[in-house]
C-alpha cells in the first residue's frame, strides 16, 4: 500500500472529500448526542490510500449518570485528540480474523467446512447440536441463540459448561441469526484442532506475516495513550461495573473470557485493517506474503446463505448490505461492522476499501443507533469511483437521493413503421426492490404506460428481457445497450421517457443513460448527437455527469 491523491487512485477528489466531512458531521448532534466523539476515516482503491482522517477525539468522557443522562468531561488538558494511528477495539471485526484462521485450517486439510462440530470438539453436542456444521457457524445458520451471558460465570469451565449446554432454538440450516455464539464455539474448535490459543494463531498466521503490528488481542498497557476509550460501563445498561473502559476489550464476554474470544477482542488501525483489505482484495496475498489461497479468498465472498435472501453470507464476511455499506454494496461486496463503532468494507468489483472506526459508545451505548455514518460516508466513497462513457463526455445521471425520482422525456415522435427502436446506454446500480429504472410511453404525455424492452451487456452475451418495462438491483458495474420496440406505436404520436426511482431508506450508485436515439430502418426520428433534439430533452431529478 501507498499513499496518493485521489487521481492516483482513480477517484474523483470532491466525493471523496465529502466522504470526509460526512464522518465529520457525526460529531455534532445525530439527532441528540454525538454518534461518536471521534472517528478514523480510510479509504483507497487498488494500492493506493487516498483518504486517510483523523477527527474528534479519542478520550473525552470521564463519566456518565444514566439517571440523567448527563456526562462529566475529562479537562482540556487530559482529553486525548483522535490520530490516524489510533488504536480501536474493533468488535466483532473479530470475527472476520476468527474466520480467516479456520480457512486456512481448511487449506491445510486439518477442518472440513461441511463436517459436524463436535467432530472437532466432542464435548459440543447434544440438544440438536450435533447437526450444526462447521459453515453453519461461519454463516449464522446453527440455530443457536445470539448470545449468552458469559460474564456470569466465574471460572473458565463455568463458561464452557455454559456454552456447551445450549441447545439450538431452531433446527441447524433453517434459519439465519446472527450469533456470537458461533463463533465462540469456532474459536473452541480452532484452539483444539491446533493446540494454539487463538491470541497466537493471530499473530502467528495473520498479523505477523502481513506486518500488522498493530493488531491483537490485550494490547500491552503502553498502548493506551494510543488507544481509543470506549464505554463508561455500569448496570443497568452494562453487566458489568468496570467504570471506563479504555485499552481492554468492551464487549463483557470477550472480557471474562480473558480478552481473547472468537467473536471479540481484537484491537487495531485503520491502516491495518487496509492491510487485510488489500490481502484479500489480491488473492490472500500482501508484500509477498500469502495467507490465503484465492480459492480460498473465493469462499469469504461467496455467497452460501441463498436460501436467506437478505442475510447474504460468505465464510465469515457478510455480503451486499445496504444497512452498513451504503452504496458501496453489491453482491460481491464484503465487510463486517462491530459494535464499539467500526466497520470494513472491500468491494472487489471496483478494487476498493473503506475503513470507518469511531468510539461511538464512548461515553455510554445508548447514545449511539444504528449505522447512519457507514451508511452517509460509504455512499459518497462509492460516488467517488467513476462511472466513465465510451465516448469519455458526460452522461444523464440519476444521483443518490434517498426517496427521489426523476424523469427524462422525449418529445412526442411519430413513427412511420413498426420498426422502430428506441436505443440508450443504460448503467445501473440500485437496491434490489426499492429503486428502478422505467421505460414508459404515453399517447398524450400524462397517462403513462410500461414499454418492454430488452438489455445487453457491452461485453457480450444474451440479451435479457424486461417485459414490465422496468430493471433494478446490480447490472455488473458495466454498460448494457438496451433496445426498446415501438412496434404498437407505429403511426401514431408516442411521448416517451425514462423514469429512475427510489423509494427506501438506502440507495445504490444510482442510473445512468447515454446516447438516446430513436429510429426506423431508414429514418432517423430522435438523436442526442443532434444538438437540437438533445435541447428538447425535458429533464427532471437528472443531471450531467461525467463521472
């Protein structure tokens, strides 16, 4: 990895500048209190780091009344301004690392992802669980409940016997539920089929070899300056009364556990995690050193929950949600959010990454909801990879508002015979089933009909039909030639236009159209190459763009 400017990493320099100021806008009220009181923002494309920000702080709050919600700030003097190397309990960005070490143990022929569990470990069974698989805990899929309060057992065996004696609450591979549990119970398994701890495994396969020398687990007491504070923990809103929390783990389980547990307790950077971001977006491979097959790389982003639309799951790494990756998502994008507020993204179909870490339960968890600034800065990072025409000028484009709509009509056109076609280059990235793009006609410009039409991928292959006259959802980041028959319009006026909607809380990269041209055999009815038909263009909620 390096440092560059955004031209260097072929991103546009202003959207990647307001994914900045978006982290920065959480800092003030959102709506109530701040989302957090500092944050790290990173974002690169290919090898190259174009945003690295440091804002807010790290340490700000030295207590919390949870009758009053009212805080006491730490002096001036004391608090301690966020930096670009400062060091985050990443949450359950854990699970990511957990899950990478039993792939590799795949590689290595000591884990078969298809067995049972307590194959692995025996003594996990019993009640159903004999049934979960080893995916099904890297999926969410065992059934298990989401948690269990760890915390509560004093010893070390409490807490096995614990964990070990929950049953399944739905039959394995029926359901998708996010657990913690899970992946507990993998990092049990993974400690027992290579008689490491994980804390070493860590090290030994992952953050050694990739030069992460700022990610572990129960960071040394020389970190903490260093390192960002989370929660000001006391019940009722914590089980447990440790007071500020600031350089141990937050989450109570991972905390009795000893620090080290499979769902959370990893500390690290911002750039560490694009050290991980950049491995995996290259195979598994990183300065030389290989911690992944590809193939193996392949499964992380592989989608194996199908049978859970909306819950898109690969080996460990969640898939094509909206919720937290904004329009970064698609179905082949990556990432995992944690609770104290971090989150990873990596999008092999642009060659990007973006990294957001904020304290956002420093002072208290309750003040935080949510996903709102992954949401805001992943959707303006996305806005900052280019869509480019053939031609290199600009495009009609759609933007990315939330609950917005646009029109780009035609003025009324006669064709003489039934072979006319309307023809556009049609870009598209939208949420599946809360954003479109429209083909309608009308015979007097207010009463609009669907007009089907059919799309084919620039790099080749089959056309594909739209019958209803309307597309949404992920087209593959490349231009289609979409053809449209007027064939029922033959002597007769026809109004025309192309339609973009939005109707939900997230939105996608949005529309493009290029090049619309109408015409017969042996007439040329509508072109925008002509400077004349292109200024009869009615256009509303679209814009120019050339990027």
């Amino acid at each position: 990895l390096r440092y560059g400017s955004a031209r260097q990493a072929g991103l546009v320099d202003k959207h990647l500048e307001a994914a900045a100021d978006e982290a920065r806008r959480f800092l003030g009220p959102s709506p109530e209190h701040p989302y957090y009181a500092g944050a790290v923002v990173l974002a690169g494309r290919g090898r190259t780091i174009a945003l690295h920000r440091a804002m807010g702080e790290a340490v700000r709050y030295a207590d919390y009344d949870g009758r009053t919600d009212r805080v006491r700030e730490f002096p001036a003097a004391r608090r301690i301004p966020m930096a670009e190397d400062t060091v985050f309990d990443l949450a359950s960005l854990t699970k990511l690392f957990t899950s990478l070490l039993a792939v590799q143990q795949m590689e290595r022929g000591r884990l078969e992802l298809e067995a049972p569990v307590d194959r692995y470990l025996p003594e996990f069974t019993g009640g159903g669980k004999e049934l979960i698989t080893v995916r099904q805990l890297l999926t969410h899929t065992s059934g298990l409940r989401s948690w269990a309060p760890f915390y509560q057992q004093p010893t070390r065996a409490g807490q096995l016997r614990l964990l070990c004696g929950v049953r399944p609450q739905d039959t394995p591979g029926t359901v998708y539920r996010y657990s913690d549990l899970n992946l507990i119970a993998l990092q049990l398994l993974l400690e027992r089929i290579t008689g490491h701890t994980l804390d070493l495994l860590l090290h030994d396969e992952i953050t050694a070899p990739l030069g992460m020398h700022r990610t572990r687990y129960n960071p040394p007491r020389s970190w903490r300056r260093v390192t960002a504070a989370t929660e000001i923990q006391r019940p009722p809103w914590s089980g447990l009364d440790r007071g500020l929390v600031w350089g141990e783990v937050h989450d109570e389980n991972a905390y009795a556990l000893g620090g080290v547990a499979g769902h959370a307790g990893v500390f690290g950077t911002a750039f560490d995690l694009a050290v991980l971001a950049r491995t995996l977006l290259d195979g598994g491979v990183y300065a030389g050193r290989r911690i992944l097959r590809p193939a193996s790389v392949e499964l992380l982003f592989t989608d194996f929950n199908t049978a859970f639309p909306g819950d898109d799951h690969g080996l460990g790494f969640e898939l094509y949600q909206h919720w937290y990756m904004g329009a970064m998502a698609t179905p082949h994008s990556a990432g995992h959010t944690g609770f104290t507020g971090t989150s990873l993204v990596l999008d092999p179909s642009t060659d990007s990454f973006l990294v957001l870490l904020g304290n956002s339960v420093h002072p208290v968890r309750t003040w935080r909801a949510g996903s709102a600034p992954r949401v805001a800065v992943g959707n303006r990072f996305a806005r900052a990879v280019p869509v480019r025409t053939k031609h290199g000028g600009p495009a009609w484009y759609s933007g990315m508002e939330t609950a917005g709509s646009g029109t780009l009509t035609l003025p009324p056109l006669t064709p003489a015979t039934a072979s006319a076609r309307l023809r556009c280059a049609l870009w598209w990235d939208t949420v599946p089933g809360e954003g479109a793009f429209h083909l309608e006609a009308s015979a007097d410009g207010q009463t609009w009909e669907p007009l089907p039409f059919s799309t084919l991928r620039s790099t080749g292959g089959t056309p594909e039909q739209w019958p209803h006259g309307s597309t949404g959802g992920w087209s593959g980041r490349i231009w289609h030639h979409l053809e449209a028959p007027l064939t029922s319009w033959a002597g007769r006026p026809v109004h025309l236009r192309l339609r973009h909607s939005a109707t939900g809380r997230y939105v996608g990269r949005g529309v493009y159209v290029d090049l619309i041209r109408v015409s017969e055999p042996a007439r040329l009815l509508f072109t925008e190459d002509r400077p004349a038909d292109a200024s009869r263009i009615q256009a509303t909620g679209w814009t120019r763009s050339a990027d």
